[in-house]
C-alpha cells in the first residue's frame, strides 16, 4: 500500500511519532476518479522546512507519482500541513498548508492525532475547525497501519 511506503519512508529522515487512520474519502475537483486514501502523520526531522518538502517530493516520485492533471489521480501526494507553529509564505512553499482549513480530509486525520494543537494563522483548535468545516465530502476511518507494517 502506497500510505505504508510513504510513512516507511519518512523514516529514513526522521521520526513518525503518531499515525491517523486511514480515512477513505471522496475526491475534490471535476476530475472522475476513484476514492483517495488520506492520514496524517506527526514528525520529528532536523530538516528545514524546504528541505523536508524535497524529500516528501523524492518519496511521491519514487512511489510513482505523476503530475499531469490538477486534483487528479495520483499514487502519493505528501505535503507539510504544519511545521511547529511555523508560518511560511515563499512562493515554492506555504505553511500552514494554504488550504488546509477548508478540507476535511485533511482536518479529520489531523483531529484524530492533534485535536487540540492551535493554529498559528486561525487561532483555533484543529477539533474546532473540523466542527466548523463547510467542507461536505463525504469521509470515513477504514484501518489503520500498523507499526510492524513498517518494519
């Protein structure tokens, strides 16, 4: 499974310290595909920011992702939501994630892990947003990883 590998691989340049489930949820945009597999990871790296988004964008190219349409289908697609309480505005990288707020299949795993971490723009809980979310895509938790999976 594409998630496996991708957390497997975050640690060759860090430390997972707390997995989300596996939330299946329904694709955004006007592209007919199938359902996305989504979780969030929390993270301890030593690299900067702009260096850790290298090698997210390493990891998605060597799991087969390709770029041709926007909001299309995909193997991987790993971003920085927060980095701390970090906020970053260059061109190449924004954090937090510009869109983060408005998604909740970014906010439910990120609730799951962290309900109560505070953003650094909003001033509120990530709980809180998700209970605010005019985001009405359907999502549902279907598993989890395992932590022997990623041995």
């Amino acid at each position: 499974m594409y998630l496996e590998r991708a957390v497997a691989s975050l640690e060759e340049f860090g430390h997972v310290s707390l997995l989300s489930s596996i939330f299946e949820t329904e694709p955004m945009g006007n592209v007919t595909q199938s359902d996305f597999y989504n979780m969030a990871a929390e993270f301890e790296t030593d690299y900067a920011p702009a260096s850790l988004m290298n090698k997210l964008l390493e990891i998605e190219l060597r799991l087969g992702r390709e770029r041709y349409t926007k909001w299309g289908p995909r193997t991987i697609d790993m971003d920085i939501i927060f980095y701390n309480d970090l906020i970053m505005n260059d061109s190449g990288l924004k954090i937090p994630h510009p869109h983060y707020a408005e998604r909740n299949f970014v906010l439910a795993p990120i609730s799951e892990i962290v309900p109560n971490k505070i953003c650094p723009i909003r001033g509120v809980t990530i709980k809180e947003l998700l209970d605010l979310s005019p985001d009405s895509h359907r999502f549902q938790t279907i598993g989890r990883i395992s932590e022997t999976n990623l041995v």
